[in-house]
C-alpha cells in the first residue's frame, strides 16, 4: 500500500505542474522574452541629475524664476571712470556690481595704407561718393605699417565687423578688409533691476562709450 501512497502523490503532484505550465497568463502569449545586453546602459551622475530635476514639478517653475539681470558689457579700461560715474546718475540708484572681464579682441574693417596722406585724403572723397558717412570712417595718423590706411569701423566681434564689410561692398568698396585691431582690458557691470525703463536708460548710456552694449541674462550667484 505505501508503494500505492507515493505513487499517487508524485501522480498528483505532475498533474499539477503540467496544468500550470501548459496555462498562458491571462492577457498575454507565454513565450520566452528576448534579452540584449548590448542595448544596456550605465546612467552617469550627470544623466541621472537631469532624470530627476525632469521628475520635479517645480523644477521648470524654479528656472522660470531665475531673476534676471543687465550687464553693461565690453566697457575699455578707459572709460571705466566714466562708466560709473554715469551709472551713478541714474534714477533709483539702482544696485550694480562690477566685473573684470579679462581682455577681449576687437577687429576693425579698413583700407589699406595710401601711399601718401594726399591719395588717402582722394580715397576719403570717393567713399563720400558712394554714400558712406563721414562719420564711418578716418584716416590713420599714427606712426607705423597701417599710417595712411582708411578706418571703416572698429567692432567688438567679429560677426559685427563681417556685417560691416558686407554691406560696404553692397555699396561698391570692394578692396575693404577684415582684421584683427587689438585686444583691451573690459569690464562688465551688472545690474539688479531688468525693467524696460532701466534697460531704456541703460541703452542711451552705453551709447556714450563706444563698443560697449547691453544684453539681459541670469543674475550671476550672489
């Protein structure tokens, strides 16, 4: 009989295994899933920092509350005194800091050098023919390699100075260049009140010193 007993258990038991096996999980087919170890990733720290800033709710509305700034940029190393003093007249007193911002380059477009002050002064008269300024441009007095070239502007960028020469030979001043004029020392001044009527004010002053604008952007860490 005990021969009988386990007979019927390990009967049983096989019965059952074969029914849950030969079962599909409800909603699916019961097949084998494929596996790519090739398709796995390790996440970086840094992939893992912006995973959660997105899972943030308020991580969008923290950004968006970032205050925002004006900065007098590209102000020389000798029209620091004056920028402040300007500054320093505006109404409110608003708060600014001020910044070194290390040297810049700055580029200019111009004619080569005459060979004399005479022929430069005659290549002044034929670009007054052809529509230009005479506030666009000057006659380098300096002694030196470039002394009787013809000034056609000094800018703070490169893109500036490409525009510049692009639209001299629109006008028909096709021996123009482009190059570097020098690097000076800049400073930036930063201030804490963005308004419309502040960036107005702002905009007339960096008008008194040539080369220099202003942008807005995020306030620097405080």
């Amino acid at each position: 009989m005990k021969w009988l007993f386990v007979f019927l258990v390990l009967f049983n038991l096989g019965a059952f295994g074969w029914g849950v096996l030969s079962r599909a999980p409800q909603g699916e087919s019961w097949q084998l899933r494929e596996f790519h170890p090739e398709k796995i990733r390790v996440l970086s720290p840094e992939d893992v920092a912006k995973l959660t800033a997105h899972g943030k709710p308020g991580a969008l509305a923290a950004r968006a509350s970032v205050q925002q700034c004006l900065v007098w940029s590209g102000v020389t190393e000798a029209d620091v005194g004056r920028a402040r003093t300007l500054l320093a007249g505006l109404p409110g007193k608003p708060g600014f800091n001020e910044l070194q911002g290390g040297e810049r380059e700055r580029y200019w477009v111009y004619l080569p050098p005459a060979k004399s002050t005479s022929e430069a002064e005659r290549t002044i008269e034929k670009l007054g023919e052809k529509g230009l300024d005479s506030k666009d441009y000057f006659i380098v007095r300096d002694p030196g390699s470039m002394r009787n070239a013809i000034s056609l502007g000094v800018f703070s960028t490169r893109e500036a100075a490409q525009f510049r020469l692009s639209s001299l030979q629109d006008k028909g001043v096709s021996n123009a260049e482009l190059g570097l004029r020098d690097k000076v020392s800049v400073s930036d001044f930063v201030l804490f009140d963005s308004s419309d009527a502040m960036q107005e004010e702002l905009g007339r002053l960096s008008g008194q010193i040539r080369l220099s604008e202003v942008i807005k952007r995020d306030c620097p860490a405080q």
